[in-house]
C-alpha cells in the first residue's frame, strides 16, 4: 500500500514552534495510531503544519488526522484560548 501524506496547518505561521507543543502533538499522533491499529506514522512538525505520511487506506488515514487535529484543537483552545489549525 501507497502512504498517505496528510498535512494539517497551522492557524499561526509559528504555532508549533514550541517543543512541548511539538511533542504533544506527536505523542497525539502515536496514540490515535495505536488506538486504531496502525504503525506509528512518520510525523514531521514543521512550525507551521505538520506532515503525517501513513500507510493506511485513505478513510483510516482521514479518520487519524481528524482525530489528532480534533484532540490537539481541543486541548489548544481549552489551555490557551486560541486555534492550533487552521479553519477551527
């Protein structure tokens, strides 16, 4: 199977600058894997997105990111009281 490369960005041009919002992110990303029966995808955070590239089909791979981008968003919002991704 092919690897998907979702990309999720930021709301911010820096907004994951941060290493302890990187690594938040990150683990978010292990764990939804996990929790869905996956690898843990490679996972590049650049300050302004971040790059899932998983193999997967393309609904597992939409249903990962969406999960990350809903968790991570919540958590963001509820902590600092602004969007992480773009659109919320």
């Amino acid at each position: 199977m092919e690897p998907i490369r979702i990309i999720l960005r930021a709301a911010y041009p820096a907004s994951l600058e941060s290493a302890a919002l990187r690594d938040l992110v990150r683990a978010s990303v292990a764990e939804t894997a996990e929790h869905q029966g996956l690898s843990t995808p490679d996972t590049e955070i650049h300050p302004d997105r971040i790059e899932i590239l998983v193999a997967a089909p393309g609904p597992v791979a939409l249903a990962l990111a969406t999960e990350v981008r809903r968790a991570t968003g919540l958590w963001h919002r509820r902590k600092y009281g602004t969007p992480l991704w773009l659109g919320e």
